[in-house]
C-alpha cells in the first residue's frame, strides 16, 4: 500500500472478499464489549450464570440488541459481522460444549465432517467468485 492510498479505500476492499470478515480496527471497537462478554465466560461461575438466563446476562452488558440476537441465536457469522473475534467467540461456543470445528462448521453451511475433510485437503477452492463487486 503506497502513502498515497487513502485508508479507507483500501479497508473497504476487504468488504469485497466473498464469505471473509477482515477482523479490522473497526471491527474491533463494534465488537469490544461482544468479545469482553465472551471472555468473561472463562469462569465457572460466570457460565453457569449465563447459562441460568442467558438474556439477562447479556443485558448487563453495553451491548446492542441486535449483538444480543446474534449471540442468542449462535449466529456466528452475524456476530462477526457485529465485530465479534471468532477466538473470543470460542468461549460461547465451548460453554454450549460445541468444539471449533463443530461451531466454525455451522458458519459454513456444512457438516463438521465435509467441513473437516476439506480443511484437511487444503481448504476452499481458489476458484470461484473471488469478488462480490465484480461477481468474478
């Protein structure tokens, strides 16, 4: 990136990457109190508390209602686009007893299982739309 790009060109470029969520410094500060909740569920006590009532747990935090939804609705990929990290996201879908591949593998549309074999045979597919803006 030369000096002369303007930043927010060059962020806006990540948006156009199908099926990716580009963990920026945007997202980071949406998502700061969505990811300081999850961290909280590092403690025994606090995910039996969230687990007793989850929406009120989720009240006491500062966070919108559409970010509640997500998180009550394990929509992984809504709650990143809400500026969730999926590695604090982890500690949501540990307490519901899910492994990351069981969790990252609801986000794909696929089995755990399809999911996992194509992780082990490489990943996705460099073919295919690689643009949303272009639909190439």
């Amino acid at each position: 990136m030369s000096g002369h790009t303007d930043i927010h060109a060059y962020l806006a470029e990540f948006d156009d990457i199908p099926g990716t969520r580009v963990y920026t410094a945007a997202r980071a500060r949406q998502g700061y109190w969505m990811n300081q909740f999850a961290m909280s569920l590092m403690t025994a006590e606090n995910r039996e508390r969230f687990k007793a009532d989850e929406r009120a747990y989720l009240d006491a935090w500062p966070l919108s209602e559409e970010q509640k939804q997500a998180l009550l609705n394990r929509d992984y990929n809504r709650c990143l686009d809400l500026g969730g990290n999926i590695y604090f996201l982890a500690k949501l879908f540990s307490t519901d007893g899910l492994s990351f591949l069981q969790a990252v593998g609801t986000m794909t549309g696929m089995s755990p299982q399809d999911y996992q074999a194509m992780m082990i045979a490489g990943g996705r597919s460099p073919e295919g739309v690689r643009s949303i803006r272009e639909k190439r």
